[in-house]
C-alpha cells in the first residue's frame, strides 16, 4: 500500500509537471541559463578538484600528512589518520566533493558509517576557487573579501568539528596487499568516471532546483528580494549572482553571501547525500548543522 508520504510526493510531482507545460518557455529559458551556469562556474571549479581529491583519497594521501599535523587534529579533534586525510582534502576541495573522498573511504572500509555521518556535518567547505572567483571578485571586485568569507567558512567547520569530536571513531586500517595494487592508469581512468558521473548528477540537481526557483517566482509574482532568498535556500549558485543586484547594505551583502555558503542550499545538500551510495546518513543531523 503506497503510504501518505509516496502520495504527496505524487500529487507534488504531478503539479510541477503541470506548472512546467503553462510555462514551457520559460522553464526552456531556465534550463538553458543554468546549464551555462553549470558549464562556467560550477563544472570549471569542481572537475579539476574533484579528480585531483579522489585521486588523494584512492592513493592513500593519509599516509603522507606529517606527524604534527596529524597529532594536532587528533588532539583538537578526535581524528585518526583517515579522517585527517578527508578534512584536509576537503578544504582543498570543497563540497560536495567532500561527500565523494568520504564515500570512498567508507566503501574500503577505512572510517565506518557513524565516523562519515559526522565528517559529513563538518567538512561543507565551499570549493575555494569558487568563493574566490564567483563571490569575492564577481559579486563584490574583491579577492581580500572572498578571502574573508572563505576563512569564516573554514572557521565554522573547524568549530563543528571540535563540537563533534566525541563521535568520531577511529577504524582500523586493512593491512593492503602489494599485489591488489592497480596501476595508477587504472585508478585515474576510474576516478575520471567517477566524477563525470557525479557531475552529471550535479548538472541534473542545478536545472531542477533552479527552475523551481523560476516556477515559485512565476505562481507566486515574488519580489527580487524574495525571489534571492528563495533561491539562496534551493540554489546557492543563481541566489549569489543575484544578491549583488540587492538593494541592501555592503555588510549585509557579505554576511548573506557567507551564510549562503555555510548553509548551501538544499541543491548541494542533496547533491552531496548523492554521492554517499548504499549506506544509511541521517539527514536530519547535516540539516541542522548547516543551519549555523
């Protein structure tokens, strides 16, 4: 029997169906503004970081991170070796690349389920390519305030971090056989697909929440304002272009663009719940850790 949650969702689906065919061309124009979104921003900055990660992370990049570091994060935070290695990597990184290093580990068994949920609520650092490009320079001609946000960002993390650090668990490593070994060929084939595939989904993820952003604007007659925040909330990356247009004070327009970023919009939470395949994360608990 389909329960009253599957119904909703139906009856959700079948009016959005219906809003896309009143507004064809208009969902055309969206589409087609947000695959050049994808394309310019988003696929630019997160292709080259994603492959270089995942490569780290299927390399065994943990295993070359000085002692200091390591006993450093391990007293601040609670991590093993492992998880160090995906912090770390996720700074380089961003989300929801992140998401992806963490899935790898946990899949080779190297952290365990409990350990991921939490680096998940901890690692949303922002590709820095994009905070400072797309935000910093585009939104305000300024690499020293992209600077600024891109530190408030890793700042928060690292607070959450030290917030969470009695459920880490540390998980022992498999003793690796030389002769599982791949060649590294094998590995960067692999990994290449791997984001490609991902970042397909990403590209799907982007155009529907940005045409919900159109629909929502176009039932409801919203204004800028409103129209901003609604797409700050689905979709981060429409939401900062627009919040330069807004007619509001230029420290305002910093501290949205920060809490735009720290909070992600539901497009990148969803995009990074994506890349966790076959296991069972609690979304519930990254919500509420994007809220602040």
């Amino acid at each position: 029997m389909t329960s009253k949650k599957d119904i909703f969702l139906l009856y959700f689906l079948l009016i959005i169906e219906i809003l896309i065919l009143l507004n064809s061309k208009i969902v055309i124009n969206s589409v087609i503004k947000s695959s050049k979104l994808f394309i310019f921003k988003i696929f630019s900055s997160l292709m080259p970081t994603m492959i270089i990660g995942l490569l780290l992370a299927k390399l065994n990049f943990h295993k070359i991170i000085p002692k200091f570091i390591k006993k450093t994060f391990g007293y601040l935070f609670n991590f093993d070796d492992v998880t160090t290695s995906i912090f770390i990597t996720s700074m380089l990184c961003g989300s929801p690349s992140s998401a992806s290093f963490i899935n790898e580990y946990l899949n080779n068994g190297k952290i365990n389920e409990k350990t991921a949920e939490n680096l998940l609520c901890c690692t949303h650092f922002i590709n820095p390519l994009f905070v400072i490009s797309a935000v910093g320079i585009d939104i305000f001609n300024s690499t020293k305030i992209g600077m600024i946000i891109l530190f408030f960002t890793y700042l928060s993390n690292f607070i959450k971090a030290f917030l969470l650090r009695k459920n880490f668990v540390s998980t022992k490593l498999k003793i690796e056989n030389k002769k599982e070994k791949e060649k590294f060929m094998i590995v960067f084939k692999d990994v290449i697909k791997v984001c490609m595939m991902q970042l397909l989904v990403i590209f799907g993820i982007v155009i529907l929440f940005n045409m919900l952003t159109i629909l929502i604007k176009e039932v409801f007659n919203i204004n800028y304002f409103f129209e901003t925040i609604i797409n700050i909330i689905l979709e981060i990356t429409g939401g900062i272009n627009k919040i330069s247009y807004l007619n509001i004070s230029f420290i305002f327009k910093i501290f949205l663009s920060y809490y735009s970023l720290s909070f992600g919009g539901i497009c990148i939470q969803m995009q990074t719940l994506s890349m966790i395949t076959n296991k069972k994360i609690k979304y519930l608990k990254y919500f509420i850790f994007r809220l602040f």
